[in-house]
C-alpha cells in the first residue's frame, strides 16, 4: 500500500516542479493569407515543444515568418495603458489579425530548437530572406531591461520597442505578400531564479512609484511625525443623502496628529467641499502583526459621522495596501468615495526625511473557489483510488481444491 501512495506523491511534486520554469506571454500579428489565420482566436498555455511546432506550421513557402524576443516581458506590459488609454504595444492593437498565446514556456529554447528541423535560424536584416535557404525564421533580440527601474521608464522602452515592431513590420509586408511578426521574451520579470539552486520565487514591481511626485499627486496626506502616508492621485468624492457627489478641494489647514497611542493612530486634515470647510480623520488600529484602516470620521458643523469602508483595508506592518479604485467609505447616509488609485500605510518603516511607501500587501486571496474545487476533487480522487486499490489488494483466493480421487473437504463455518 505504502509503495503505491510513494509513486502518487512522487507524480504530484514532478507536476509541480515542472511549473516553476520561465514563462512568458507571446503575441503574433500577420499580414495577407498566412496559416495563422486558422488558429482560435483564444490560445492555451503552451509548453517548448509546443511552441516549436506552433511556429513551425506558421512558416510555409509563401509566408515570412520573424520571431522577435523581449529580454524580459510578462501579462503586466500588455495590460499598462498610456495616457491615451491605448496599450504601449498599439502595433498589435491596431492590427485584425492578432494571436494572443497567455504563458509559453521557455520560447527562445524552442525557436534554436527549430534548427535541428530543417530550419535556419537568422538574425534579421534586409538580407535575412535573400539566402538560398528554404526555411527561414528570422529572430531579433530586444536585450534592454527595465524590469527595475519605474513603470514610466519601462513604458518608454516598450513604446520604443513598438516603434520598431511597428517599421518593421510594415517594411516586410511592404516587400512580401504573406508575413507573420511574433513577440515574445526570454524571461519573466516576476518570476526569478535563486543562484545556485534550481528554486524560483516571486518579485512584484511596485504597484506605485514608492517616492510620491509631490507635483502630480492631488491628495498627499503626511502626519508630522511622519508615522503615516496616505496618497491618491484624485481628491475624493463625497455624497450626503443620495445626493450629488461633490469633490473636495484641498485647504491651507496643515495635518495634525489627532491620537498617537502606541496601537491607534489618528490622522486629521480640512478638506473644502462648496467653499465649506469638513475635517477627515483617518483612524488607524494595530494589532501585533498588522494595520487596519478602520474608519473615517467625516466632522461638519458639530457633527461627526463615522465612515467605514464597504471592503476591509489592511495589511501586514511594515506593508501598504494599494487599490486601483474605487474605495467607498460610508454609512447610511454619508458616501466618501476615492474614485483613483489609493495607496495608504501607517506606522512606516522609513525616516520622515524620506517617507515613503513599503512594498503593498498582495490583495488577491490564494485560495480562490477554482483552486479550493480543484483541491476537493483531487482529494476525492485520491480517495477513490486508493480505496480500490486497498480493495483489490485485499481480494483473496482459495487455497484448498477437492481431490477427485480422494475423501471431500469439509470446511467448518468459522474458516
């Protein structure tokens, strides 16, 4: 029995072992009647060789094929949005004709695979498709890296890798009839291997740029002592009885630490709301391992009404929590609503010199009901067959056979 349940866990860690190799997403566009036509529009995950025979059936006589590899890309470059509201990658966006493939493992090994396919592997230039060579795949190599340096820095690179996407694509379908452009990496910026082990572990960009441009940002909240930070790039919206929402105006009043007790903090400043003047007090609570923004107190006139907040607004000390948007505080009556981004952390870990965010707390809970389905059915599924097996294993036959020449056994009831 014990040998069976070693060769089931043995599979499982080999699954999950096979999980944690480098992928990334990869997208393709084409010009004219190419076999990438043919293909869903909606793609799976792919593994290497996958992916080799994918490009190899994009190649046939008639159709260019150029493969073009980021130093490191991820989900993350395709959903940033310009100013304008389009993807920095808007060589894809504009096109019809577009493959988008969510996570390929390893696709730079696939493509050198492919020269042991009768494939010749060239780096791309004007002459790449001059050779004599029946089977070309031209690849291009983007070698910058920003993965640490701020979101706008590593949105200028794209968009300057888009520019060239852009040109090179329009040259070749300028020049040939049949063209498939198809973007890729060679790792993942999130995901990064441990030196001189084979281990993987996670590394987040920050979500917000950590030193606040006091220039762009609108509402910037910091208590004297700076032991709190709180930061949006909209003022907030406030509605008192189903009414219209009013967006506050800042005031000259200074913010002022309310209560600094060691497990409460209470942070105040005067907003304007129609020329009137409103007092937000931000009350913070800590426990022994986290924060928890509680409540608002909305004071107008000599009344105070407390705002709690419609999703709970917490993370481990020493971390932000961040939100794209919206963040409603309210009561009955009252509606505080951030519409922006909001970004907030008491009790921070750097120096009032230099007060800004820690790294925010990952808000998507692991165990979604997918995974927990998942979890179960495997788990009934073990069951079942380790049940059978116990069965089968325990199935006995007989060992006494009458002997046609001999007397008949008898066999008494408790055998």
């Amino acid at each position: 029995m014990s040998k069976y349940i070693v060769l089931m866990l043995g599979s499982l860690l080999c699954i999950l072992s096979s999980s944690t190799s480098d992928e990334v997403p990869a997208i393709a566009i084409s010009c004219g009647d190419t076999p990438l036509l043919s293909l869903h529009k909606y793609q799976p995950s792919m593994d290497t060789l996958e992916f080799k025979k994918l490009v190899s059936l994009l190649w046939d006589e008639n159709t260019k094929v150029i493969v073009i590899l980021e130093n490191e890309l991820s989900f993350e470059d395709f959903s940033m949005k310009d100013t304008d509201g389009h993807s920095v990658f808007q060589s894809f966006e504009n096109n019809n004709d577009v493959r988008f493939f969510p996570s390929v493992d390893q696709p730079e090994k696939a493509i050198k695979m492919l020269s042991k396919n009768g494939f010749s592997i060239k780096a791309y230039n004007k002459d790449t498709y001059t050779s004599s060579s029946d089977k070309i795949i031209a690849l291009n190599y983007f070698n910058e890296n920003n993965s640490n340096d701020e979101i706008d820095s590593r949105q200028t690179m794209l968009r300057k890798h888009n520019t060239l996407i852009s040109k090179m694509f329009n040259n070749l379908c300028t020049k040939y009839t049949n063209v498939v452009l198809l973007l890729s990496g060679k790792l993942n910026p999130w995901i990064v291997k441990t030196k001189g082990s084979n281990s993987h572990h996670l590394v987040t960009r920050q979500l917000m740029a950590q030193d606040i441009d006091n220039k762009s940002a609108k509402l910037k909240i910091l208590d004297p002592k700076g032991k709190s930070l709180i930061y949006s790039p909209s003022y907030p919206t406030l509605s008192v009885n189903n009414g219209p929402e009013t967006e506050l105006k800042a005031s000259n009043s200074d913010v002022y630490l309310d209560d600094g007790r060691e497990n409460f903090l209470k942070v105040g400043t005067i907003f304007l709301a129609n020329d009137t003047k409103i007092t937000l007090r931000f009350r913070f609570d800590k426990t022994t391992f986290t924060w928890e923004l509680k409540t608002i107190e909305y004071e107008y006139l000599d009344s105070i009404v407390h705002l709690t907040p419609k999703q709970p607004i917490t993370a481990q000390l020493g971390l932000s929590y961040f939100s794209e948007g919206p963040v409603i505080f309210s009561n009955n009556l009252t509606v505080l609503k951030f519409n922006d981004k909001f970004q907030v952390q008491p009790w921070l870990t750097s120096s009032l010199g230099n007060s800004k965010f820690s790294d925010p707390q990952e808000q998507d809970s692991f165990f979604t009901p997918p995974i927990l389905a998942g979890l179960f059915v495997t788990a009934l599924m073990l069951f079942i067959v380790t049940w059978g097996i116990t069965m089968i294993m325990d199935i006995k036959t007989m060992d006494r056979f009458d002997d046609p020449k001999g007397k008949t056994i008898s066999i008494n009831v408790a055998e």
